[in-house]
C-alpha cells in the first residue's frame, strides 16, 4: 500500500471531513509517483487517491502551523493529530519506522494535551512488528499513537 492509499484511508476511517474534521496533508512528488525508479501503477493509484482526497475537502498543502508534516487533523472538543505516514517503498521497514519517528520528534512543538502525534503505516504484519518495538513507556512520554491502515480500517498499537 502506497503512502498516499494510507492518506485516503486514514481520512476515510478516523478524520472524515463530513464529520467536522479539519484535514490538511501534504504530498510530495515522490508520493505522486513522478520522481525516481517507481512502481507502474504508483501514478495512477495516487492520482486516484489524490482526486478522493480533495473531492472529500481535505486541503492538500503544507499546514500553516505544522508545516510538511503528512497529515494534520483538528476537530472542536477533540484536538489535534499530526500524523507522519509510511507507506510500502524500497526503503527498509526498520529504516523507514526510525525517519518518521524523528520526523515527529522534530516537529513537535509545546507540549499539550490537546495535540496527539501519530505514525500510520500499511496494516501488514512486518509493518506491526516495527511499530510493536516503540516502548509503551515511550509512547506515553510523546502522546503517540501507532496506527495501522487498511481500506477495512484502522487498528491502534497498544502498549
């Protein structure tokens, strides 16, 4: 599943538009399939999942506060969750997991109880075996979630 496909679906099954959350994401080339040695289908399969997501009210730009971070959800009473995605590539699972960790790190701004970091990856079990070694310990220190994405839905990592 490509990173994009985990875009849509993430927006499909925990931020919809329609149910008043406020959704930005960011894509870049690489991720439309444009740049690099890709896969046949990429291009066509982000276009579609591009086309869904606009079609659906998510903004598709850097997000002013956030920055290029994958995704950015807000909703009223609930808060906010920027979210790093990964999505499969030729890029090692272990190597990928450990550069959206740091990506999350980084861009992590005052501590709130109203912001929420989450890193979503394909529901497949090599990518739950990496998000399995993140220490609970961890996660609570972060306010992090781990998620896996499928079109059927999305399933937390617990401690």
């Amino acid at each position: 599943m490509y990173q994009l496909e985990v875009k849509r679906w993430l927006v499909f099954h925990r931020f919809p538009v329609q149910a008043g959350w406020d959704v930005t994401i960011d894509i870049d080339s690489m991720e439309r399939g444009k740049h690099g040695q890709q896969k046949p289908d990429k291009q066509a399969v982000a276009s579609a999942c591009e086309i869904w997501l606009r079609s659906n009210g998510v903004k598709i730009l850097p997000h002013p506060v956030y920055g290029r971070a994958d995704l950015v959800a807000c909703k009223v009473g609930v808060g906010t969750f920027v979210v790093e995605i990964e999505g499969d590539s030729s890029r090692q699972k272990e190597q990928a997991m450990y550069s959206a960790l740091r990506q999350i790190v980084l861009s992590m701004k005052a501590p709130s109880p109203e912001i929420t970091n989450a890193l979503s990856v394909p529901d497949e079990e090599r990518w739950a075996l990496q998000l399995q070694k993140v220490p609970g310990r961890i996660r609570e220190l972060l306010n992090l979630r781990l998620w896996l994405v499928s079109e059927n839905g999305v399933r937390n990592i617990e401690s």
